[in-house]
C-alpha cells in the first residue's frame, strides 16, 4: 500500500510503527457516514491493527513515566 515506502525510513530513525493497514470504506464500513460499523471481511485486519498499537502503547508507556 502506500505507506510502506515510509516504514523502512521510519524504521532507521527508531520510530515507533504499525504495519497493519487497514482502508475502510465510507459508503460500506459507516452507517449514515458516520457510525463505524465494519463488515467481518475488515473485522481481523483492523483486529491485527489494533494489536499492533495496543502493543506498542504498552512498549513505549516506561518512556512517558
């Protein structure tokens, strides 16, 4: 996708990132374009993306102590 040209430089400069991506669509993913309700076929995509961020969170809360 096309981020993932940005991820090796960020790797190299030590910031901290998720690799899962995840694209949901405003007219499938969205009640009235503004309640997130995702289908199942996103549902373990974005599952992998917040495991990522949640693990991160907890990685890095020593260094905000």
């Amino acid at each position: 996708m096309a981020l993932r040209p940005v991820h090796e430089p960020a790797d190299n400069l030590q910031v901290a990132t998720v690799r899962q991506q995840v694209a949901p669509s405003m007219f499938t993913e969205f009640e009235n374009f503004s309640v997130f309700k995702p289908g199942e076929h996103i549902t373990p995509t974005l599952d992998t993306l917040l495991d990522q961020t949640v693990a991160w969170a907890g990685a890095l809360e020593p260094l905000h102590a």
